[in-house]
C-alpha cells in the first residue's frame, strides 16, 4: 500500500521492514533520552514562566470565552451576538457544543487541559509531519520530534496559542494527522473535515486535496463537514441560521482589531500602511489576498502533484496565513512544521543544504521569544513584534516591518517558493 503520495504503489504483503523512498534513522538510547530530557526540560521552562508571570503568559482569555459561549449556550441564542468574556463567539455552531461539553470540567482544570492538549496537539504535529517529508517510524524520527518541539515551545506564535488557550494547535494536529494518513486510508479527510467544521480557513486543504487528485479524501473531507453543520443545526437552530447565513463572514464584529498589528495577515498589514476608510484600503487588500490565493494554490498543487507533499501543504498553510482577513500571530503556529520542512531538507544528501539550513536558523531567531529591552514589566521573553520601541528610538524607523514581521517573512517565502516552483517544468519530482 502507498503510506504517502510521494511513494511509488507497494503491495500489502511485501516483506520488507520499511517502505521504498522513506528513511528510517538510527538513533541511540543515549541520544533518544537526552532528546526526551530536553523536551522535559523546555516544557517546564515554558510552565514555570506560565505560573511566575500569569497574568502575561497565561490568561487565558480565549479559552475564557470558549467557556463563557459554552456557559451560556442553552440559557438563550445569543450566542453570535452578544459578547463572552469580552470579546465575540467566532466559531461554528458545532465548535460552540465543544465549548458547552467543556465547562462539565472543574473551572480550575480547563487551562491545564487545554495547555496539555496545545503541547500535545504541536508533537502530533511535528511527528507526522516527518513522517510527510517521507522519514519512517523509529527511535531517531522521535528524537528529531522532541528536538523541534523543545524548540517549538519558545516560539512566540506557540507560546501565545498556549497563553490565550487557543484551538490553532489543536487543528494544526488534526490536519497535518490527516495528511499523514496513507492514500487508501478510508479515514483520511474525517480529520481534516472535522478541523474546517471549527474553523472555516482549514477548509482550503481540502481544496488542496481535490486540486491534487485526491477526490475520495475531499468528498470524505466536505461530507465531514456537512455532517457537523447537520448536527449543529439540529442542536442549535437560531445559532446556526444567524452564522451560516452571514455570520462566519463577517469579520467586521473585530473592529478595529481587524487592522491591529496582531492580525498577521495581508489584511492586517495593508491597515496599518493605510488610513482606515481610505478606499484605497479595501482595494488593495482585496486585490492582494486573491492575487496571492490563486497563485498559493497553483504553487501548492503543482507542488503535490510532484509528490512533494510536505511543501505543498505548507504552501497551502502559509496562502491561508497571508490571505486571510484576520490571521493572529498565534494562528502562526505552523511555524513548527515549516522548521520541520527545513530541516528535512537541509538533511538530503543534494539539494540546497546551506540555505535551507540558514532558513531554518532564521525562522527561529524571527520567530522566538527574546528579551524586550525596551520592557520593565514584566522581564520575561516576549516575540519581537511586542517590543516596545519608543518613538524618540532610532529603531522605531523600522516599527513597520517590526509589526509585520511574520507577514513579511512568509511574504518572502512565499515569493521564493512560487518562483522556484512555476519555473520548473511540470512532472513529477
């Protein structure tokens, strides 16, 4: 059986310990446990910042409103259109029985759950997705995991999805554990159809599926999908008439978040360079994300189709990111399998090692926590785009791309791998 898209047809009774194409790492014991002890190690890094600086690390203020919309969801049907916690229900009704089910748990539990499911939800994440770059299960495919994850867990965008209590990482999971299914796998779509029925933006991979070929995967993915908006439906009538009839569109109950510099996004990014109701605003976002969609999708499926599964998924994650009207720097998570990608491919024996091993390194040092200069309270390590530069600082010249930062970035990738890809020719890899 084929156990990726890249791997040539094998047959159910080979006998051989590992498929063709896929490579299986020695690793030692010694190796294995220090990997273990490091990962060990970061977490309790990561939860003993959570604990010494709660109120900043740990305030759980999206996760308060998961619990807040799950608390009132049966009282009445305001469920889109009064606030919780503070801030707006942005989710599915099927997503909001979730949150309900959530609050059978002791109030005090909840965050340690869900930073429990987030840590967990960034290894699934993380095993399968070297598992996509075509790595077979051993010893040294879970040391290469705990090693990235212990990086991964003083990444700003993950240490913020586990701040807020945010759901990113878990759908991360779902869909990276999804691809990593083999083709035949009569499952595969249910994982991912069941991240896009939480988020909508999840749902551009199963436009990558059917893109690619994989057309059982996308029904099975879609009819995922349309079971959960039935059972929604069915539980919540009102909810759901007010957010599948306009509700999951309207991205204007954020106010002028929309144009903060936490949205990560095109969208984001062309509020901050322009006036607010400047039509020019509106133009120029809009003509970008489609720009910027159709040649993602292009990119990514040329991508898959040449069996280089990995790059196309994450061409796929990274489209979604920039194009997108609100993608908050804790929706960066996919930072974790992208280092993946560059490392894999700074392990080939051809190929643009060095560069992709710089990128790497570069990712990291974009993405990771450092300490603020500039802060007094509290001292920890927060991502550069929180830096608070002041004005009378030379470096507040630079205060644009600081804001932006993740944008750019992936901006820039995006460029290099669309390049890279449409001018070679078309075929497989």
């Amino acid at each position: 059986m084929r156990t990726s898209p890249a791997e040539p047809e094998t047959r159910d009774d080979d006998p051989k310990p590992t498929a063709p194409g896929r490579r299986k790492l020695p690793c030692p014991p010694w190796l294995l446990a220090g990997a273990v002890a490091l990962f060990a190690f970061s977490v309790h890094l990561r939860v003993s910042d959570m604990l010494a600086w709660e109120p900043f690390r740990a305030h759980m203020h999206d996760l308060a409103v998961y619990y807040s919309a799950g608390q009132d969801l049966w009282n009445n049907t305001g469920l889109y259109t009064k606030n919780h916690a503070g801030l707006p229900f942005l989710y599915s009704p099927f997503a909001a029985l979730f949150a309900s089910a959530m609050t059978l748990l002791p109030l005090g539990s909840v965050p340690w759950v869900m930073t429990g499911l987030s840590i967990l939800s960034v290894l699934v994440a993380i095993w399968c997705a070297w598992g996509i770059a075509g790595f077979a299960v051993s010893s040294g495919r879970l040391a290469l995991t705990l090693g990235v994850g212990a990086v991964a867990m003083h990444l700003e965008p993950i240490q913020s999805n586990i701040a807020f209590g945010q759901v990113n990482a878990l759908l991360m999971g779902l869909v990276l554990l999804d691809f990593a299914l083999p083709k035949e796998n009569r499952l595969k779509g249910v994982a991912l159809g069941l991240a896009a029925s939480v988020k909508l933006i999840p749902g551009v991979f199963i436009l990558y599926l059917l893109l690619t070929g994989r057309i059982r995967a996308g029904v099975t993915a879609i009819s995922t999908v349309v079971a959960t908006i039935a059972i929604g439906t069915a539980f919540l009538p009102v909810q759901s008439a007010q957010f599948w009839t306009g509700g999951f569109a309207d991205s204007s109950r954020m106010g002028a978040y929309l144009f903060w510099h936490g949205n990560q996004s095109i969208n984001g990014m062309a509020g901050q360079a322009f006036v607010f109701d400047q039509p020019a605003l509106h133009v120029t976002r809009l003509c970008l994300a489609a720009l910027l969609g159709v040649i993602g999708l292009i990119v990514a499926t040329r991508l898959g189709r040449r069996g280089m599964e990995l790059p196309g998924v994450l061409m796929t994650a990274l489209t979604a990111l920039l194009v997108s009207p609100i993608s908050w720097h804790h929706h960066w998570v996919w930072v974790a399998p992208f280092l993946v990608l560059l490392i894999s491919q700074a392990m080939r024996p051809i190929g643009p090692r060095l560069t992709c091993a710089a990128a790497a390194v570069s990712l990291v040092l974009i993405t990771a926590c450092w300490p603020d200069p500039y802060a007094k309270d509290p001292p920890g390590s927060i991502g550069f785009l929180w830096w608070g530069i002041p004005q009378d600082d030379p470096a507040h010249a630079l205060i644009f791309v600081v804001h932006n930062l993740y944008t750019i970035a992936g901006l820039v990738a995006f460029v290099v791998v669309a390049v890279a890809t449409l001018r070679r020719p078309t075929g497989p890899r």
